[in-house]
C-alpha cells in the first residue's frame, strides 16, 4: 500500500461556516488518515492529510466535488512523502 502525505489549500467561502470540521469528520469517516486542516489568513483552508494514497485521494475529491458547507472555487494540491509527526487528525 502506497503512504503519501496531501497537501491541498482550497479557495471560496470556506472559513466561518464550518468547513474544518466537516473535512476533520470527512478524514474520520474515511479512516486511516492523520493530519489537519487550518484556516489561513487570505480566507483559504490548508489541509494536510497522510494515510494511504488512496484515502487522500479520496478526501481530495471530497473537497472539490463533496457536499462542503460554504462554496469551494477550487482545490490546489501538491503530494510528497509523509512525514509523520501527527496523532489523529486536528482541526487547527
């Protein structure tokens, strides 16, 4: 099983409507990822998640096409190798 670390900042309506948590519930509910998501200050969320590929990528579509509260304009992702460090997934 291939590991790999996701790192996706996402554009829209996506700070004050609950979006962090609903991602944080998303990675739960998909299982096997550790991680975060943090709002940043020019209104995007940062989301890093490790796990399997397969579950990233599965979380990835979440965020472009899921049913997210707020509006997402668009998803930018870069993928590396994980790095460890994390214990469970936060909402920062």
């Amino acid at each position: 099983m291939e590991r790999a670390r996701l790192t996706a900042w996402v554009r829209g309506q996506v700070q004050g409507v609950g979006f962090r948590w609903f991602t944080r519930a998303c990675a739960l509910r998909i299982g096997g990822l550790v991680g975060f998501a943090l709002n940043l200050g020019d209104g995007r969320v940062q989301v890093v998640a490790e796990g399997a590929r397969a579950d990233c990528e599965e979380l990835l579509e979440w965020l472009r096409t899921g049913d997210t509260p707020g509006r997402v304009d668009g998803v930018t992702e870069i993928w590396d190798e994980p790095r460890g460090g994390y214990d469970g997934f936060a909402i920062r």
